[in-house]
C-alpha cells in the first residue's frame, strides 16, 4: 500500500458527489444521535469533514477522480 499516494490532500471529489456526502453524512449522524451511538456519530462527522474539503482518501489511492470541468476547488 502506498500511504504518501494515500495521505496526499488532493482536489478528487466532485460538486454533485459532495453534496451526496454531505446528505449521507448528516443522515448518519441524525442515526447516530438518535440511538446515542458516540462511534457512528464520529463517522458522519468525518464523512461531512472530507466532503467539505473535496477529498477522498480512498480516491487519492486508486487515482480515482468525481471532479468535472466547472467544479469549484475546496475553500478549506
């Protein structure tokens, strides 16, 4: 495995794939509190974090890439 490929912070997330992170991510979390489950809440914090910074580490492993011409890069 190689982690450098993998921990590089690169622009790999596309505008509609983040917006269905951000959904998947805030619907975790309402599970999560609902059920008072800590773990499962941390997880959709962590979904919504990436999402916002439009990476993905698993993408940035395979060389994979949702970005479409248009798409504006991460403020953060």
């Amino acid at each position: 495995m190689n982690f450098e490929k993998l921990l590089k912070r690169e622009f790999n997330v596309g505008t509609k794939d983040q917006q269905y992170r951000i959904a998947a991510g805030i619907g975790i979390m309402a599970i999560a509190a609902a059920g008072e489950n800590g773990l499962l809440m941390l997880i959709g914090v962590g979904v919504v974090v990436l999402a916002v910074m439009k990476w993905c580490p698993a993408y940035s492993l395979s060389g994979k890439s949702t970005v479409q011409k248009g798409d504006k890069p991460p403020l953060i």
